[in-house]
C-alpha cells in the first residue's frame, strides 16, 4: 500500500533550541557560518570607529564625526559571514518502508526538517532537495516561513524508482556556489562505489553522510521459507531464511557499511547511520555531540 502523505513530525524542534550546529571542516571567509569578523565600512552592528586610511573608500567616511573632531573616522562593524546548507534527500522507492509505522524516508525528512531548523536560527539559507534516479533541485532560501513551506512540500513527496546517487550528485554539485554544509541523507542501499564517487564530488564541502535503515534491516526478523521483495524493481526471491542466512546477511550488510564509513573517513567527511526506531532527538543528540568535540 503506498502512503498517500508522508507523515513528518516537528514538535521535537523545541528540544533543538539548546543546540548550536558548528561548521568543522575547511572553512574560508566567504563560508564562515555565523563566525563574526570585523571590517569597515558594511556589516549588521556598529562596534566602533577607527581613523581613515587610504585603503577605505570615501563613501565609507563617517561625516558626523568629522564634523565633531576635524578628524577623518570610518565606523567599524561587526560582519555575519553566512553558511549556506545543502540537504539531499532519498526519495527513492526503497525509503518508503515499511508500509506501516515510521518509514524510513519520515525519519530521514525529520532529520532533514531538524537541520535546516537549526539553520535558520541564523538566518542561514539552505535547501532540502530530493533525489532518486533523478534529482530535484530547490534553491537555498532563508526563514521559517521557507522551512514550513519545505515541509509541506516534503509531506507530498511520492516515493518511486531507484537511485543513482552519483549522477544524482553529479548533477547537484554543480547548483552549489561555494563551500558549503552538505548533509546526504539516505539508506545507502547501492554499490558502493558508487557512494564513494559521490562522497569524492563533495569532497571540498563540510560533509555529513547519515544512513537511515529500519530496525529489521539490521537484524531480520523473517525465519523459514520467505519471499522477499525489492522495493525499486519489484523483483521477489523466495528463499529459506535460516540462522545461517541471517549471519551472513549481516555481515554483509556490516561489510557495506564499512565501505562508506572508509570513503568518508578518507575526505574527512562524517558518517552516521541510525534505525528508525531510535528517538529523533537522540539522533541528533549523537550527531551534534560528535561535532562539538
């Protein structure tokens, strides 16, 4: 049965509000993220004068204080360098389980919403943009109001098809301006290769990779004679799951796991993988402890 509205929660983001969500990795004077520097001339709040130099511009010429002194002063402020964020999000048909309860893709969009809710206490811009074999994109904007309206927009969003990852990132990579916050959210259930070339295009950005799996896919809960269907092509197995079965599945599924966490790890990128079971404010608790050592 696919769901005709995705259900996304958000009366966890007052829990946020203790938080702030620091930029780590690379960071420039045009990607500071609410880092203050202080310059002449423009900015948000006046912190001071200073005397005119040749390098300032006229137009920069406090005259009030000329007309006061005699002397040449340019006003001194405090400047907001702004971080923009990028979200990519899968929408892909294999997010959409299970058929009941909290999907996989209601969790991810949660983690999503929650991120770009810290963002905007800021007044950072970002973007929450989905992408299954395709990628949709939305530009970065500010503002609540910008959120409520990604929200909706995400609560409408139906699941379908596979995913390509690389080309979708590919794609994506090129709508980004300047380094910037990148959050991938997915189940990361595809080659791993192809993960890792997509982990590399993003490689310049402060990076974050979050896998989200359901609870009985890290450990199956299905023993006996089993059909087993792909959620993306619809192709269906029948095999006899025995505890055998079960070891080496997991296995593998540790194995793929160790893949992506190495891709990351050689960009210095962050990697996090939750269930959809686990509170959503202890997954960001765990993710944004991480940050701040």
């Amino acid at each position: 049965m696919t769901r005709t509205k995705q259900r996304i929660e958000t009366d966890f983001f007052r829990q946020l509000d203790r938080f702030t969500f620091s930029v780590r990795k690379r960071v420039s004077t045009v990607y500071a993220g609410n880092r203050p520097s202080t310059r002449a001339g423009h900015g948000i709040d006046t912190i001071g004068f200073r005397e005119y130099n040749q390098s300032d511009e006229i137009k920069d010429i406090d005259w009030k204080a000329y007309a006061r002194s005699e002397k040449l002063y340019v006003r001194q402020f405090e400047e907001e360098k702004t971080l923009t964020t990028h979200i990519l999000l899968d929408s892909s048909k294999s997010m959409a389980y299970p058929e009941t309860g909290t999907s996989k893709f209601e969790y991810a969009a949660m983690l999503a919403a929650g991120f770009a809710y810290m963002v905007t206490k800021y007044n950072d811009r970002f973007a929450i943009s989905t992408f299954g074999a395709d990628v949709e994109v939305h530009r970065p904007r500010r503002g609540k109001k910008n959120l409520l309206r990604t929200i909706d927009r995400l609560s409408e969003t139906e699941l379908e098809g596979g995913t390509a990852i690389d080309e979708c990132v590919s794609k994506y990579s090129r709508e980004i301006r300047s380094r910037s916050l990148v959050i991938l959210i997915s189940d990361f259930l595809e080659d791993p290769k192809a993960i890792e070339s997509a982990v590399n295009r993003l490689a310049d950005h402060d990076l974050i990779l979050i896998q989200v799996l359901d609870p009985t896919e890290k450990v199956l809960p299905l023993e006996g004679h089993s059909k087993l269907t792909d959620l993306e092509s619809g192709d269906e197995i029948r095999t006899y799951v025995s505890n055998k079965f079960k070891e080496r599945y997991e296995k593998k599924l540790d194995e793929h796991t160790a893949l992506i966490r190495k891709a990351c790890m050689k960009v210095g990128a962050e990697f996090y993988g939750f269930t959809s079971d686990t509170p959503i404010f202890d997954a960001f608790y765990h993710t944004i402890r991480r940050r701040r050592r």
